[in-house]
C-alpha cells in the first residue's frame, strides 16, 4: 500500500477557513441557515466548521445538527456486517430554512441520497446545499454534486481517499491510499473505505 498525503495539516487548515468564509459570502451570519452533519464522519467537519465560524462572525447562535442516515442507506439489508446508527440530533425546525449538508468525501453519492431521505423525516426545508471537504468526482453514482468543495481528487476505484482529524487520528489531514498490487495489475487487495460516500 503506498500512502500520498493530498492535504497536510496546514493546507488543511486554511481549506478549513476558505469554506467557513464561503459560506458567510452566501449566507451571511448563518444565524437562519441550518448546519447539519453526516454520521459518522460528516460531524467531524461540521464540528469544526462550526467552531472556526463562531470565531470568524463572534457569535455562537448556530442552527446545527448531527444526522444518522443508517436506515435510509440502500445498501442496509444486504451489508454481511450490521451497520451500527449513530445519534442523530436535530432539536430544531428545518421547515423554509436553507440547510447546508456536511460531509467528508463525497464519493458515489449515495450516501447523501441517504441523507436527502433522512432529512426530509424533519421537515420540509427551503434550500438544500451541500458541503464537502473532498469531492471524488470521477466515482458518482447519482447525479450528485457539492455545492462547497475542499478539494476535488481524480482518483481510481481501487484507490481510497481518508481523512484524519486531530481528534480521531491524531492528526488534521487527507491521505490517498493506492494498493501496489492492483496498480501493477495484479488483484486489489483493498476496497473503499465504508466512509467514503
């Protein structure tokens, strides 16, 4: 397996801040647009989006929430492993308000059909973005695209993109993993991980 760092900690960082004042441009305070995670990785991003924002704007009146979309996946039954849900926490209306969803990598999309599926459970809200920190564009599925991009990656099936925070892996980063064997054309020995979307 050979390992390619796309984004180190710093470049990590200021992608991080250029996405924040991306959406202040579109939404000014954010105060009236709602923040909503993906279980499990999603919240990680939105986690910090959040905090990054609150330093930038100077206040903490935040729409925000965490949702599991578990049950909504078209792949639930057929898994050989059970999913586990996550908590989903949504205590807010999202009827008529502009909700931006937030995840990690975008991938074949169907994770955010999923979540799509998941949200409309709470409401009916006036405009759905999307927001992700790596975009696989070349993998789609569904006609899916991100309004909010980190990174866009051009990579192949058998290659699989992470990302690391510092609370989970000690580190704030996005790494391509390229299984050797496969490249040199002999059988994969990896799949995408199951948090890639």
């Amino acid at each position: 397996m050979r390992t390619s760092v796309i984004l180190g900690s710093k470049a990590f960082a200021l992608t991080l801040t250029r996405l924040c004042y991306q959406l202040i441009e579109d939404h000014g305070d954010l105060r009236r647009t709602v923040l909503l995670g993906l279980q499990p990785r999603g919240v990680l991003l939105a986690r910090r989006l959040r905090d990054e924002l609150a330093g930038i704007l100077k206040h903490e009146e935040f729409l925000y929430g965490e949702l599991d979309i578990t049950f909504h996946r078209d792949d639930f039954r057929r898994r050989a492993t059970p999913l586990a849900p996550s908590a989903t926490q949504l205590d807010i209306t999202i009827d008529g308000l502009p909700v931006v969803l937030i995840d990690d990598v975008l991938y074949t999309g169907r994770s955010i059909r999923a979540g799509l599926d998941a949200l409309l459970a709470f409401g009916r809200p006036g405009q759905v973005q999307l927001l992700t920190l790596i975009d696989r564009r070349f993998q789609r599925e569904l006609p899916i695209q991100p309004d909010y991009v980190g990174r866009w990656v051009d990579s192949l099936s058998g290659q699989r993109v992470s990302v690391e925070w510092t609370e989970t892996e000690k580190a704030d980063r996005v790494v391509l993993e390229t299984d050797i064997a496969q490249e040199r054309g002999g059988s994969p020995t990896t799949s995408p991980s199951s948090h890639e979307h």
